[in-house]
C-alpha cells in the first residue's frame, strides 16, 4: 500500500544510525585485546572476555513469543476478516545477522530499540491493549540482558528525541485506517523478527556447544 512508502522514509531515518561507534572495529574484524591493561595511576585494568550468549535472552525471546501469539487471531477479529492479515508490512526493520557474536547482538540490541519506539504508535492507537503493555515491560527487560552480554554496550545507540519524534509524528500523519494498519504491521514485524533472531541464536549456541564438545574428545592414537 502506498502508505509503505511514507513510512519507509521515516524508517530510514532510524535505520540511518551507525552501529558502530567512532573507533569501533568494523564487524568481520579481529580485534586482539591485551589480557591487562594499566590505568596510569598504578592499578591494573583486567580486560575480561565476553561471556557466552546468555540463555535467558533465548528465553525471554520464547516468553514475548507466547505474548504475541495471539495477534493474527486479534487482527482477524478486529476486520471480521475483511483484511487479509498477509498484506500488513511484516518487515519494517529488515533482519540482518552479522557474523561476530558481538556485533550479532548489537544489530539486535540496536533493532529493538527502534521497535520500542515503534510501540508508541501502537500504543497511542490502541491504548490498553494486552500485547501492548506486555511488549512495552519486556522490550525493555530483553534489551537489558543482551547488553549484559556484550562487551561494548555503549556502542548499542538509541534515537535521539528528534529523531523519535520525526519518526511519530510521520506515523500521525496517516489517515485513520492506515494508522491502524500500521500498528498492527508494527506488532506483526516484532513478532517475525523476535522468531527469527530466536532461531538465529538457538542455532548459534547449538553449533557452540557442538564445537566445545568437540574440542573436549579425547585425540585417538
């Protein structure tokens, strides 16, 4: 629908931040970092290495999943099945899984945060709403722990109040149908992209464990 494009423009204002920090190796990139480091004043800096993907992110993933389960049935009720849920926009924000663990989890990061403000539109058009409110207090949460996870999460940024307001105020602009159908493509996009990365990184932590396994066997003479 022609409204996409609208809203594509605003997208690309988001889309438009660096992942990456001034300075920050570019992602493919091997970065060697020294075990110590000293601060000048005497005290040693230990430079400690990322911990593993944490399960919790998988399943807190599994546990926004059940939340949103039910919104292709909520849509089909709120149209009385004049509009087929498979024209909404499912992919606002495109999935991308960069190599590196590190940068993986900061595109996810990142992503995130554009949908929590994604979630303001929807929220204004639907105030109340269950899926809503529970995506609002887990986004959040889920954001949380993957930064816990990575090495730099400082380089994880966040739209500016600018940015976010140019970004809503685009949404506003649309006519009453559009608005709805947008929040409803919003909660679709989050639900796609939260199955997604779910399998992305079950599949990583899988072939992890395979290779430590693997590196654990006994050589045979």
């Amino acid at each position: 629908w022609p409204s996409d494009l609208r809203l594509l423009a605003a997208l690309m204002l988001a889309a438009a931040l660096p992942l990456c920090v001034p300075g920050a190796p570019l992602e493919g990139a091997v970065t060697v970092l020294p075990p110590e480091e000293s601060s000048g004043d005497g005290e040693e800096v230990v430079q400690t290495k990322p911990s593993p993907t944490d399960p919790s992110i998988t399943e807190t993933l599994a546990q926004i999943l059940k939340v949103t389960k039910g919104h292709k049935e909520e849509f089909k009720n709120e149209f009385r099945g004049n509009v087929d849920y498979n024209s909404l926009n499912r992919t606002l924000i495109p999935v991308k899984f960069p190599k590196s663990k590190e940068a993986g989890l900061q595109q996810l990061a990142q992503d995130l945060t554009k949908y929590s403000v994604l979630l303001k539109h929807v929220d204004k058009e639907y105030p109340g709403k269950l899926i809503v409110t529970e995506l609002k207090a887990t986004l959040p949460r889920l954001i949380t722990k993957i930064k816990r996870t990575m090495r730099n999460a400082d380089r994880v940024v966040a739209l500016t109040g600018s940015q976010e307001l140019q970004l809503l105020k685009d949404l506003e602009s649309l006519d009453s149908y559009h608005r709805k159908m947008m929040a409803h493509s919003v909660l679709s996009s989050i639900r796609d992209f939260l199955v997604e990365w779910k399998r992305e990184l079950t599949k990583r932590q899988r072939d992890g464990s395979r290779l430590a396994s693997f590196r654990k066997e006994p050589l045979r003479s």
